[in-house]
C-alpha cells in the first residue's frame, strides 16, 4: 500500500530516492513518478514537495554541493599545513567527493540544470568554489602582483583539470585508460600548471 504524503519525511525519501536512480540510469534518465515509485509513495504526494523533476535534480545538487563544500572547507583547514599542501589538498578532495558520492556529482555536473533557475542552489554552488579560490589566492601571494593570475581563472584551471580526470579516468569514459591511479595524474597535472606560473621550482 503506498504511503503517500503521510511518509516519515518524503521530501528526503524522494532525493534518496533520485540517488538510486541516477546511479541506474544517470540524472536524465527517470522520471518523477518513477522517482514516486522508489520513494513508495504516490505521484500525487510527490508533487507537495516538488513541482516536476527539475526541481527534485536541483535537491539532490543542493545537497551534493552543500557536501562537497565542507569536504573542500575541510581539505583545505585554513591553508595549513602550507599554502601548497592545503591548495593540493582540495584536488584530491575533488575526486574523493566524485567517489565517493556519485549520484550526487552527476546531479551536479551532468543534469544540465541552470544554476540561474535555483538560487539556492547557485548559492551554495558558489560557496563550494570560493574555498578553491581563497587556496588558489593564497597560494599566489608569493608572486608579483602583474604576474598574478585571477584567482576565479586559477582554480578555474584546476577544477577542470579535476573535472576531466573524474570523467576520463575515475568514471571509465570509453576508450580512456591510464596505468596512473587518478590521484596520481591529478597532482602530476597540478604540478605542471604550478610550475608554469613559476610556482614551484622546476625541480620540484
């Protein structure tokens, strides 16, 4: 017998549920109802929390964001023990988030949600990449100003970098292969960039 809208707390039960989903067939493949059917509750009930699909992605990327904010916040632990190890230290948090919640990442990156059409959720999405940005600033304190790149482009530059070993190497896209555990070819990246912009010595 379904629960309907009497159920514990169904706001919740129905992201759960999206999770579930998502990891079956990625964040574009299910629908509300069959969102309702995981939930074991009834479409009608689900339409009390949320207006139509979208709006369930936009939760489930709310609250992977909302996490991947304190795993980053925490990575970096004020930029200790150095302004390098706390900036290396959110790559890697990067990818243990990726890894460790999945249906989470891909409502994030991969749902084609319009972060404009969800404040909250372009909010907490914003405090997620901040931490990056505050790392990527301290860390290029010790270049002169005019060689100074924006911190918004510098951990740009590394998100991507991160993105791209995620989706190529962690997640297994088709055709991409690596003997290097992604950790490993996302500090080698780091390290090259690093040293282009005359951060690291060229023997480090």
């Amino acid at each position: 017998m379904k629960r309907g809208y009497h159920h514990g707390n169904l706001r919740q039960a129905l992201v759960e549920a999206a999770l579930t989903l998502i990891a079956e067939r990625g964040p574009t493949g299910f629908t509300l109802s069959e969102a309702a059917k995981q939930a074991d509750v009834t479409p009608a009930a689900v339409y009390r929390h949320f207006a139509g699909r979208e709006d369930l992605l936009a939760e489930v990327a709310r609250q992977g964001y909302d996490i991947f904010a304190a795993l980053m916040e925490y990575a970096y632990d004020d930029g200790k023990p150095s302004a390098l190890a706390a900036f290396e230290s959110t790559g890697r948090a990067y990818l243990a988030f990726a890894r460790k919640y999945p249906g989470h990442y891909m409502a994030m990156f991969e749902s084609g949600l319009s972060l404009n059409a969800f404040p909250d959720l372009a909010l907490v999405a914003e405090k997620a990449r901040s931490v990056l940005e505050k790392a990527a600033a301290k860390l290029s304190e010790q270049m002169p100003e005019s060689r100074r790149p924006p911190p918004a482009m510098f951990s740009a530059h590394v998100l991507a970098m991160s993105h791209g070993v995620v989706e190529l190497y962690m997640r297994g896209a088709p055709g991409a292969k690596s003997p290097f555990p992604p950790e490993d070819l996302l500090e080698a990246g780091i390290g090259i960039y690093l040293r282009g912009l005359g951060l690291l010595p060229p023997d480090c």
